[in-house]
C-alpha cells in the first residue's frame, strides 16, 4: 500500500476543517511498527477531536482517532513481527500522534500492546479507550478494597460507552450494579441487559443539596461524568468507599466540602487511561479479556465507516449515541 485514506484535521488560521484524504505513506510521522489499521473507534474525545473543539488535537495536520486495531506490516521493534495484531488505545494518538482515522499508522512499539487471546480486533476497538478506562477503573476500586457482596456500585453515564463497559464488568464479576442516566425510560432495558439492578435518574443525583452528606448507599462509584453529578455521588458513599472518576462531559469544577473524605474517609480516584506504563496495560487488557463478556460487548457495538466519523462525533457530544461505535477505515 503506496497511498491510504485518512480522515486529516487541518487548522489555518483559526479555522478548522476535517476531510477525507488520500496521502503517501511518506506522510506518515517516524515510529518503530508500521500497521494496516482495520478498525478504530468513536470516543466523547473523537468527537471533540473531529469537530475541531480545543483542548484534545495539540497541533496539525492530524490524523485523529485515540484507538486503533490491526495487523503489523513492518516493524523494527523485536517485539513485534510482521503478522501480528495489535491494539493502540489512549498513547497520546489524536493529540500529538496520528490516530487511528486511517488505513495505516506508524508508532513506537511502546505504544502497542497484542490483541488479547480470544477477541477480534472489532471487539477490541469495540472496548477501545473507553472500555480500558472501565476496567482501569474497575481494578482500581479493587485495589481500594471494593468487594462483591456489598451495597451497589453505582456507574453514572451509564448508557456512555466507558459507562456501558463498566456496568457489564462489574456485573460479570458479581457486583450489584446501579446505573445513573438522564434517559432512563428510554434505556432502561438496555442497562437492565447489562447487568444493572437499579436505574438512577441523573437529574436528581446531580441537584443541589444543602446538606454535606446523604445516607450511605454506594459502596463504589465509576463516574464518567464529573461536575455536580461527581459531586452528588460523593455525599452518598459508604464508609472508606471509593470513586473512580473518569470522565469530564458534565463539567471540571467540582463543588463540594470536604466532609465525605473526612467524616467518612471516602476517596476520590484519578484515573487516567494515558500515562499507563506498557506492563500495566498489558494486565488491563488481559482483565478485560477474561472478565467482559464478549457476548453482551458484541451487543454494544454499531459499525460505521470512516466517512461518517465527523457527523458520529456531533452526535456522541449530543449525548445521542449509545453503547460502543466501531468505525471501520476500510468502508465508507
């Protein structure tokens, strides 16, 4: 392959634009491992990315897409071999690297980490950022000692694909599941088919509350939302419970006291799917692989072409996409 499609973002002065280009594999930047891409996939950040929103693509012309999944076509790298199938999720692609928004890619082998035994590069675009963070996020209430047995966990933007991702894990892994969402009559079943016991409305646990502290009632929290949707869930943790946040669509301020981290002993973690050293992605990725069902993920996934990824990210930052969306750069 001498030329390939991608979807190239460009911005002169101060006018973004993002279109669908046939370049040279000479354009493509330096790195170790050269990858026919199959597939990538639609994250909250594409869209900003795509839609020429600031604070994700650092300079251009880029290439964006945060994920990407295929087959190695050359490498330098020893631990890499022409044939082999790789996953890229969250390595600093579509902010200072090119992504995943075209039939190749070019990146060091630090980045890369092999398609886990049993899944499809589909499925592993199908998890995607988004659903590394969940399990990212998953482990890391473990580590703080969350259990299965206890009161529920609670996922807000549930219906999200990071959130969708987390309902179903935790479910597998015996945990009771409650699933925050501002559609709930419109996806209620659809959560239910996840795993999710209880269905909390978003509205109410965002609102304003003069008191410092709610009755216990989450033993965890994975919030990919932020603002005051963090905030409300704070007030309602139990004892030494965790948080897990993940996500800003709600908003980065973050307004509360200090009583739950005091009074209760709660903790508040930062997860950040980014800056994760390889060894440690590799042992996220095997989780997801042992602990999602592949079933109920294939259930989540729609599959779009690369032609239709700037109209997608409208809709995923109009909260109108649910579950995971594939984008395959061979179509469309």
């Amino acid at each position: 392959m001498t030329t390939f499609r991608a979807l190239v973002a460009t911005q002169e002065e101060r006018k973004f634009a993002a279109s669908l280009r046939q370049l040279e594999r000479e354009a493509l930047p330096a790195g170790e491992v050269l990858i026919r891409v199959a597939y990538s996939s639609l994250n909250y950040k594409d869209g900003l990315a795509v839609t020429g929103r600031p604070g994700v693509i650092r300079k251009y012309p880029m290439v964006p897409g945060v994920d990407l999944a295929g087959g190695v076509e050359e490498s330098s790298s020893p631990q890499f071999r022409p044939g082999d199938q790789v996953v890229v999720t969250g390595c600093g692609t579509s902010e200072t690297l090119w992504g995943g928004y075209a039939q190749l890619a070019r990146l060091d082998a630090q980045y890369l980490v092999p398609l886990p035994q049993g899944m499809t590069l589909m499925q592993a675009m199908g998890v995607g950022t988004a659903g590394f963070t969940a399990m990212q996020s998953v482990m890391a209430l473990e580590e703080h000692g969350l259990r299965p047995g206890g009161r529920d966990v609670l996922v807000t933007g549930a219906a999200g694909g990071l959130g969708s991702v987390a309902v179903a894990i935790l479910a597998k892994l015996g945990y009771r599941v409650a699933a925050s969402t501002g559609r709930g009559a419109e996806l209620g079943e659809y959560l239910r088919g996840l795993g999710a016991g209880e269905i909390v409305d978003r509205t109410a646990l965002a609102a304003p509350s003069k008191r410092p502290l709610d009755p216990e009632r989450w033993a965890g929290a994975i919030d990919s939302v932020g603002g005051a949707t963090l905030a409300g869930l704070l007030r309602g943790l139990v004892s030494g419970g965790s948080a897990a946040s993940c996500g800003l669509a709600g908003g980065a301020e973050l307004s509360t006291t200090v009583f739950p981290f005091i009074l209760r002993g709660v903790n508040l973690l930062g997860i950040d799917s980014v800056r994760v050293p390889n060894a440690r992605r590799r042992e996220i990725w095997q989780r997801v692989a042992r602990d999602l069902p592949l079933r109920q993920l294939d259930a989540m996934i729609r599959v779009e072409p690369l032609g239709k990824v700037v109209e997608l990210g409208e809709q995923i930052l109009a909260g109108k996409i649910r579950g995971r969306t594939v984008i395959d750069v061979n179509a469309g």
